[in-house]
C-alpha cells in the first residue's frame, strides 16, 4: 500500500485511484474527502478484501473538489463512463425496448417505434415493454386520432398527384398530403397522442364524449359515430396500459434486485396511475454495495434533466431513500420531490411488481449465458487462466457445508460440466467424524470422502475426475481441502481453489494474495452460479434431514412406530403440522399402519403438552 498522500481537502468531490500503469481503477465520491480517503489508509485487517485487492494494486490517488456532494454524484457517473475502472459497478442499459417516436422538426409527423439512440427534435414516449401490446395500441390510437402512418416517400407522391390513400378513404388517416388538415388541427392530433402515452387518458375520454355529443346535439350524426368509434378505440388502447394506481397518481417506482455480483434497476413511470414507460439497467456490482448505493450510480441516467422528475418517487426500502437522492432530485427539478417507502396498498403492490421485473431481468439474462455455448467457453477460458490451470476446467466440482449450530452437518458436491450443471452427479454427505461447529473439519472430511473414489478404479467408474475443485469458503477451508488430498497421496493431481463467502475472490494453494475476477467478466459469473447452487443444495439437504429428525424426535415414544413407518407417515402427510390435523380415521385408513398404532399415534399426537415448571411451583 502506498503512503497516504498529504493535503487532502476536507469539501465534497470524487477521487480517483489509478495502478502503477496510470489506469483509473476506482473512481468514489465523498461528502469529505479527507475523511473517506482516511478510511482506505489503515491497517489492512481492518478493510475489506476487495478493499484490500484495490489498495494492493492502486499506486496513487488523486481528487476532484465540487461545491456539493450533488455535484460529486454528477461528477462521479462521468468518471465511471469515461474510465470504466476495475472496482467500479458496471453499467449496462438494457437497450432492448422500443419507444414510440414523433418527429417535431415536420409540421405532419408520422409515429414509428424505434430501439435506437434517441434524437434531438424527436419526441420519444416509453420504453414499453410488450411490443405486440404496444403495436396494438398505436393500431386503435389511429382510429381515434388519426395520425398519418405512411412513408416520406408515399406521403410525398400522394401529395403529388393530389389523391389521398385507401386509409384516408377508411378514416385511419386525416389527409394531411392533400390538405384535408391544416398543421395547426394536425397538431392537435400530435398532442392528443402525447397526452395518451403520458398516461392522460382521461382528458382524451372527455374530449371525444364531447365532440360526439356537441356533433349528436347538431345533427351531424356522421360525425357523432366517428367520434363514438373514436372513443371505443381509445378504451381500447387504454385497456392494453397497466393500471397500478389511481387515475390521479403522478409518480415513480424504482427498484433493486440483486442475485450475487449481478443486479437490477427498474423504473416505472406512473402517469395518471398507469405504467407509461419502464427502463431497466443491468449492473455488475464490483464491492458489495448496497441499495443505495446502486441507485446512486444510476440516478444521473435515469434523471438527466428537470423534466425527467416526477413529484414523488416510490423506492422499496428505507435504506434505499438517501439524502443524497433527494437533495439531487430536488434541486434537479427545481422542487420539492418526495421519496417514499411505501409499506401496503396499491403503492407497495407497484414496488413489488417493480421488484418481480427486477429479478425476472436477472434471470432472464442468467438463462442467456447459460444457453450460449460461446459465452461459457469463454468464461472456461478466462477461470482456466485466471487460475493459472494448464488448461480450461471442464468438470467442475464444488464443495459447500451445512448445519444448524454444529448439528445436523452435512456437504454437498454440485458438478458442472461445459459450463451446465450436471445434477445426476451431485452427491450429499452426512459428516460423520466432526462433532460441533467446525467447517473446516467438516470439509476435510467431505472432500476426502469424495477423493477417495479416484484410487478406487470400481468406484472411479461413476465420476471422471474433476479438472478443479472448488471450496466454498477462504483460506482455512482451502488448506483443509488439501489436507485431504495429501492425505490420500494426490497432491499433485488436484486443482484447488478456494471463494470467499462475501467477497467473492479466489485463492489458490501457496499463497495468501487473493485473485479477483473482473467485475462482469463471465467467468465470474460462471462462479456465483456454481456458488449458489452448492449453497441451495447443501441447504435443501440440511433441511430435509433436519426435518426428518424432528419427526424422529416427535414420534419416538410411540410403540410399533420405527423409522420405516415413520418415514412413510411424513411422505403421506407431508409435514409434522399436517399429520397433528390428521383425524383418527384418516390415520386408520393407512393399510399400512396397524389399528392400534394408529391409536397410539393419534393420542400421543393429540396430547396437550406438558407445561414447563415455573419458578415457585410444586414440581420444584
């Protein structure tokens, strides 16, 4: 670590560590930057691991003052872009949703859905995310406001022979290229497709009921019918939106879910309470933080400009609703803005949907790495050289404990081959030797257990050896791990590595200096996911034989009732709860099960229990 450099400025602003190459890789922002900065320079122990991955590398710091902590948030979304650094968040805006756009710079604009870069002068409404749902909307908005939906090149040879097209002639267009509209009723027409996609609905629906019923008032009937058929189609149009609030609500939802070093934001616009737009941002997090955090470093995205900001912001947890976040948003807007943390009604049910699309955005983009077979080679590859393995590892094997206050211990092996989990080779283990709370005895025994099968050729035959093994924990459980081979003699034939819990970094056997995967990097991800799938694993396991010994303890006084039957009671019902509600005839009908058993399990289960002794009684 290199000496903390002298003069640090107590005002706010971003600092920005670079390696002994000059490269930026970290960029922070800080309310005092000498009081942040102070808190990297300590002894090592008392920082985080990829804290200290970052100090080991970085070889220099240098700062940036702002007037405000805002001015640092701005600052600081700047300088991630510019410099992408290491141990930063990774930014990555899901750019897959259309939008609907009009072009102002034309006095007769025609809307079109587009997915590219938004343009100075276009109008753009969304993003939306259903895109049959969105077409069909625009398809029944024609009928009410009839908006041109043809070709420059079509527009402007109908204009040149003076005889408008079959759409004008089925009233799904209002003729603009033979002038049967002026520009100003044109861009009425413009407005009122505005006012539908921000969620004005209801001003739509008064004015159509109005021209129907000032046309049915004069008699011009054909006209009444054209503003009823307007009108139908606009409900129409408006039924396809989602309604999640009220019709006066004027809001935003923003939401995090996070899965590992993976997480989601998601923002629903809410205008006149319906969905009108929705945007997504994936991020690879870099250093375990927190909700806050992670809105933090998109919030300069998803508000550029006071007319982004809504009056009130739903987020879904205290922890998520910052000073920061406010004082930006506010000062943005040049109002107040309110951030809330809904707890129950119809706001809460649009955070949980909000939360529902958030995770729904991890998995979907978790399903399309598993199912590409160049993006797993890659993450093979780039685990095989992080790791300093002679080649990519195959078959991957990983190791994870579990137990409930040192009882009921138990390991699990998942196996991944190619990248794809192999499950007809996952293998639970009860530990047998380790008494009490001791994970490292417990994975010793484990992987010992397993490696023994590779000096057994009979045995050896139902699993390939794996091309590494990895150990769910740190260094402790990376030494236990080859304990175990040395103790078998294969020391020189197994490839260890070990991943810490929290921090996520690896460590190899002979040396103590972590090695951390680049944040978003596949092959990171490739190791959350056989992380959590040994941790669910190991945890089903646990929970399963956990259960099974309660009702071991539940049922053991009653005579004739052994562990064969007492496991046939628990597939039957299901549940310890549910058998206590199993009536005495239910229990009879078991043909399995001897009347008088039934008896007796029914009584033992339907006595009251026994009240503890309590201080001053007789039974002392």
């Amino acid at each position: 670590m290199f000496a903390k450099p002298s003069g640090i400025p107590r005002q706010s602003g971003c600092y920005l560590f670079r390696n002994e190459r000059g490269d930026v890789i970290y960029v922070g922002k800080a309310l005092s930057l000498a009081s942040r900065l102070s808190s990297y320079f300590q002894r090592s122990e008392g920082l985080t691991h990829k804290t200290q991955a970052l100090m080991a590398e970085a070889t220099s710091v240098e700062w940036i003052v702002t007037p405000t902590e805002v001015d640092a948030l701005v600052l600081e979304n700047e300088l991630i872009k510019d410099n992408q650094p290491r141990y930063n968040m990774r930014l990555k805006d899901d750019k897959s949703f259309p939008y609907v756009a009009l072009d102002t710079r034309v006095d007769f604009p025609a809307p079109f859905t587009t997915r590219s870069k938004h343009v100075k002068g276009v109008r753009y409404f969304g993003p939306f995310v259903e895109v049959r749902a969105l077409r069909t909307t625009m398809d029944e908005l024609i009928q009410a406001f009839p908006l041109r939906s043809c070709t420059t090149h079509k527009y402007n040879y109908h204009q040149r022979i003076g005889r408008p097209c079959l759409l004008y002639d089925i009233g799904r267009c209002s003729g603009p290229c033979v002038g049967a509209i002026d520009v100003e009723g044109y861009q009425r027409l413009v407005d009122a497709w505005a006012r539908f996609f921000d969620g004005d609905v209801r001003q739509l629906r008064n004015l159509l009921q109005r021209q129907m019923s000032e046309a049915s008032e004069n008699e011009h009937y054909e006209a009444a019918a054209k503003a009823r058929d307007g009108l139908e189609a606009l409900e129409r149009a408006a039924s396809v939106q989602n309604v999640v609030l009220d019709d006066h609500s004027d809001l935003d939802v923003l939401c995090v879910a996070t899965n590992g070093g993976r997480a989601a934001v998601v923002r629903f616009r809410v205008r006149y309470g319906r969905i009108i737009g929705r945007s997504v941002q994936l991020i690879d997090r870099s250093m375990d933080e927190n909700d806050a955090e992670i809105l933090e470093s998109v919030l300069t995205d998803l508000y550029p400009d006071a007319e982004a900001v809504p009056p009130t912001v739903l987020v879904g947890s205290d922890e998520a609703s910052t000073p920061l976040m406010l004082e930006y948003l506010s000062e943005l807007r040049g109002k107040p803005v309110e951030v809330a943390v809904p707890q129950r009604g119809k706001r809460r049910r649009a955070i949980e949907l909000a939360v529902s699309d958030a995770t729904s955005v991890i998995d979907r983009d978790s399903l399309r790495r598993q199912s590409d077979h160049n993006v797993r080679s890659r993450a093979l590859q780039e685990l095989g050289a992080a790791l300093h393995l002679a080649q990519p590892p195959f078959r991957i094997e990983c190791f994870d404990m579990s137990h409930l206050q040192g009882t009921n211990y138990v390991g699990s092996m998942v196996v991944f081959e190619d990248g794809l989990a192999l499950k007809s080779d996952y293998r639970h283990f009860n530990v047998k030797e380790v008494l009490g709370n001791d994970d490292v005895g417990a994975m010793e025994e484990v992987v010992r257990r397993r490696l023994g099968y590779w000096n057994d050729e009979q045995r050896a035959s139902k699993f390939r050896r794996a091309d590494l093994i990895i150990v769910d924990g740190g260094l402790p459980q990376l030494h236990a791990a080859q304990k175990a081979a040395q103790t078998l003699g294969l020391s020189d034939q197994v490839e260890f590595t070990a991943l810490a819990k929290r921090e996520e970094l690896l460590y190899r056997p002979g040396t103590s200096t972590p090695i951390a995967l680049d944040r978003g990097s596949e092959s990171l991800y490739l190791v959350q996911r056989i992380r959590d799938e040994a941790h669910r694993f190991a945890i089903t396991f646990h929970r399963s034989k956990r259960g099974k010994s309660m009702v071991a303890s539940t049922l053991s006084g009653v005579e004739g009732l052994g562990p064969a039957r007492q496991e046939k009671l628990l597939a039957q019902f299901g549940s310890l709860d549910e058998l206590r509600r199993a009536s005495l005839d239910e229990l009879g009908a078991l043909a399995w099960l001897p009347s008088d058993v039934a008896t007796r399990l029914y009584d033992h289960l339907q006595a009251p229990a026994q009240p503890k002794p309590t201080k001053g009684s007789d039974d002392e």
